[in-house]
C-alpha cells in the first residue's frame, strides 16, 4: 500500500478529518511517497476519504495539509511492532509528501521511474 521504502520518522503530529466529519489525532511513524501509517486508536474503515494535516517535527516548522484515502486498518498491535492504526494513500500528493522527508530523499514510487 505504500509506495516506495516508507522512512521511520520521529513521531509527527497528524490531525485528520474523515469525509463523514469525525476528527482524528494521531501520530505518524511512517511516510513515504505514497502515503503513511498513522496511529490511531479508534480507526475510520478503509475507503474513508481524509483531510490530513502533518505538522513538522520538533525543529521543524512546517505545516502539510494533504487528502489520503484510508487503505487498510490494524486494529490490533501487529507482528511488525506497529502500533494500532491505518495505512493512508495519499498518491495525488507524492511530491509533496517527498518533500516533507526530513531529509527529502523520498525513495522513488514504481510509477515515477518508469
């Protein structure tokens, strides 16, 4: 679901807003190019539509507003160490999310190399 080698990051603060108008606060320990898991405990279905917005990390000021759609959920602790939480797809805004990488060196997605 995600494109690309996701990196780990330091937790960044994501706020979202489902199409259905619930809110969402969570944290963000993985994003790459194609989208992110965001921990969340209480978790929209898959194929909700959501407003994300990322705020940088601690030195960082940064704000991203960006639309993903949810792609799977973990309900549940899984086998990997990731907590509970969704897996975002957010590949209308690849190039925004390469360049909110700390250290923007977003691997590339299958799709742009080719």
């Amino acid at each position: 679901p995600l494109e690309g080698a996701p990196q780990r990051l330091q937790r960044l603060r994501v706020s979202a807003r489902g199409g259905d108008g619930r809110d969402y606060e969570g944290l963000c320990p993985i994003l790459g190019r194609g989208g992110l898991f965001l921990e969340l405990t209480e978790a929209p279905v898959p194929g909700t539509r959501l407003d994300l917005t990322i705020l940088g990390a601690e030195d960082d000021s940064r704000t991203l507003r960006i639309k993903g759609t949810v792609a799977w959920a973990c309900p549940h602790p899984d086998e990997f160490g990731l907590a509970p939480g969704v897996g975002v797809t957010c590949r209308e805004h690849s190039r925004e999310l390469a360049n909110f990488l700390p250290d923007e060196k977003a691997p590339r997605s299958p799709q742009e190399e080719a």
